[in-house]
C-alpha cells in the first residue's frame, strides 16, 4: 500500500475535500483505496494499493487543485 499525504491549501477544508474525493472515486468505482481527512494539519491522507495506477491518477487529478504539496510514505 501506498499513503500519499495532500497538504491542503488554508482556504480548503480537509474533511470537505476527503468526502468529495469520496464520492468522485466511488462514481468510478473504485473502492479499494481509504481516505482519512486530518484537519489539525489541513491534510488529506489517500492509501492506495501498490498496483493501482489508474486509482492513482484519479486520486492526483483530482487533488491538484487543492493541494500545496504532497508526501508520499
């Protein structure tokens, strides 16, 4: 599994932010990733599996409006 770390930009909400990101990646249907929203930090944490290239770039697409920075663990 990968953790991919988004550093949220301070005029976003982090839980508001992970439950969109929610919905979009269950309206395509995919549903093996887990989103946890950390709002002391204004981040969102995505954890995808190793092989999901295509949930990957969903997820990117989607956060590079948000996002300051991402950390990859």
């Amino acid at each position: 599994m990968k953790n991919y770390r988004y550093l949220i930009e301070d005029k976003f909400d982090a839980n508001s932010i992970a439950n969109d990101l929610r919905v979009q990646l269950n309206v395509n249907r995919f549903d093996n990733v887990t989103i946890k929203a950390v709002n002391q930090r204004n981040e969102v944490i995505v954890q995808v599996p190793d092989s999901s290239d295509h949930l990957e770039i969903a997820v990117e697409s989607f956060m590079e409006n948000y996002q300051t920075g991402v950390i990859l663990e």
